[in-house]
C-alpha cells in the first residue's frame, strides 16, 4: 500500500476543515456568541478534533485513496 502524499492530504485536510469550521461556528454561534473566545474556540475543537479523526478524514481518504496515493482507484 503506498503512503498518501503528504501535500495531497494537506489539502484535503484543509478541504474538509475549512467548511466543518464554517458549518460549525454558524450552528454555534447563537448558543455560543456571548461566551469569551477561548472558551468558544475550546468547545468548537473538542467538537471538530474526534469528528475529524473518526468520521470526516477517514471517509474522505477512503474516498479519494487514489488520488491521495497517484494510483487509479477501483
């Protein structure tokens, strides 16, 4: 099995966590908006850090497994 290339999954990561951050900070904004930011930028990434490792990465490289490693996906 050929390891991912790094830049690609650089990418990728970035792909997924860009509109996670989004989606997550319009849903919490309203229950969240009058808390301090450190406390907000806490609760976001004990949110998005287990989604990621667990659920979004995973089904992303499964996805695009492929194009992350330079050989054709079956």
């Amino acid at each position: 099995m050929t390891s991912p290339n790094r830049h690609k999954m650089a990418l990728l990561t970035w792909a997924v966590v860009y509109p996670m951050i989004t989606l997550l900070l319009a849903v919490l904004e309203p229950a969240l908006g009058t808390m301090p930011m450190p406390l907000r930028t806490l609760l976001l990434s004990a949110l998005m850090v287990p989604a990621m490792v667990y659920v979004v990465l995973p089904f992303a490289t499964a996805r695009l497994n492929g194009w992350l490693s330079g050989t054709p996906s079956r």
